[in-house]
C-alpha cells in the first residue's frame, strides 16, 4: 500500500512539473532556450559570410603631387627649342625683342637643368618656347595661311579669352619682377589691338595670328612667373 502510495505522489508531482513548465514562467524559460539557440545558429551562418566579404578601402594619404620631372627629357625640350629658335627671323621690333627675351631665358634654362634645378629650367624652357612662337605668328602674314583658318565667331571667341588673359599680364610681370617680364604685359595689349584693327578690316588671317602672339606672350608670362614662385612639397 505503501509503494502505490509513493508511486502516484511521484505521478503527482511529475504532472505539477509539467503544468508548471505550461504556466507563464515555464513558457518563459522555454522562450529564452529558444532565443538563444537562434542567436547561435545566426553566427553559425554569419562566420563564413564574413569570411568572404571584401576588405575594408585603404586610408586615402592626401591628393599626389604634380608628376617628377625627368633630366633627359628637359634637357631634350632645351635643344629642340635652342633649334626653332635659330631658325626664326623676325622683321620687327616686336619680334626682334621677343626672340632675344626667348634666348636669354632659355640660357637660363640650361644653367638650373645643370643644377639639377629641374622645375625652374622646365618653366623656363616653356616660357621661351610660348616668345618664340609669339614671334612668328605674325611672320605667317607674308607666308599666306597653311592650313583652314577659323572663321569670324571662332575668332572673336578667341579675342575674348586673350581680352580676360591680358587681365593677368601685370600680375605675372610683378611676380616675375625682372625689365623684361614689365615690358611684356604692353607687347601683349600691342598683339591684341592689331587683332582687332584686322578684325574690324574682316582681315581674318591677321586677326588670328595677332591674337595667338598676344596668347603667346602672356603664356610666356605664366611661365616666368611660374619659375620664380616655388612649388610647393611634395606630399609624403
């Protein structure tokens, strides 16, 4: 009798188990066993996502510099300009002086590539190649047109970019601060009034040509001043 008796008080208290396990703190358990195994199975799965996704894009380290010069090929923009130069002869004033102003920087030109001055020499070299070419725009007159000229509103374009340029004349000639960069800014204006005067006349091969010697020489301009102003570091 008394085994039966401990029998159904162990029925009993299995039953008042699983009624507990039904009530609200049962089904509470129940939802944090099923929440965890979720969270396992979720990483389980994650980890080789992650395996696979790409690597994160390196630091950025600044903008670059501007492009490292190269000796031989400064000294190879010398020479060839050192031979355009000799072969252009002027017939004026204008040209005369733009030519002489054209060798004396590229002279200089040669003395910084020797000092391993690269930057300068290039400026140099570039600015004397921009006189030269200003100086033989206006000798195309006599030699007639070589290749299709630009029409009217082609060349009135042109005339108001070098109106705009000529704004920047004075400004490159004082940075430069040398006798011939403060006669420049004038020789400039002279090439732009001609072009006008040949533009007003419908005279437009010598519109154009007058025009690209104002341009010339106020990039010759930029360069020089270019030259004279150091570049900044290079970025590390």
């Amino acid at each position: 009798m008394r085994g039966d008796h401990n029998a159904r008080l162990s029925c009993a208290r299995a039953h008042i188990g699983c009624e507990r396990m039904r009530g609200p703190r049962g089904l509470h358990v129940i939802s944090i066993s099923a929440l965890l195994l979720v969270c396992i199975l979720n990483f389980a799965w994650a980890e080789p996502l992650l395996s696979q996704a790409p690597p994160p894009p390196p630091a950025p380290r600044g903008l670059p510099g501007p492009p490292r010069l190269d000796a031989r090929a400064v000294d190879d923009h010398i020479q060839n300009v050192r031979r355009h130069l000799e072969e252009i002869k002027p017939k004026d004033q204008d040209g005369e002086m733009l030519i002489a102003v054209a060798r004396r920087n590229l002279d200089k030109a040669e003395e910084k590539a020797h000092a391993s001055d690269l930057f300068v020499a290039d400026r140099l070299v570039a600015a004397s190649d921009a006189f030269i070419h200003a100086a033989e725009h206006p000798l195309h007159l006599e030699e007639g047109p070589k290749r299709p000229r630009p029409d009217a509103e082609e060349i009135a374009s042109h005339l108001q970019r070098v109106y705009f340029r000529l704004q920047q004349a004075d400004f490159f000639a004082r940075t430069v601060g040398d006798d011939d960069a403060k006669q420049l800014p004038g020789m400039a204006r002279k090439f732009y009034e001609r072009s006008l005067q040949a533009y007003d006349k419908s005279d437009w091969l010598g519109a154009d040509e007058f025009a690209k010697s104002a341009d010339d020489t106020i990039r010759g301009l930029e360069n020089l001043a270019q030259a004279a102003t150091p570049p900044p570091p290079r970025p590390r």
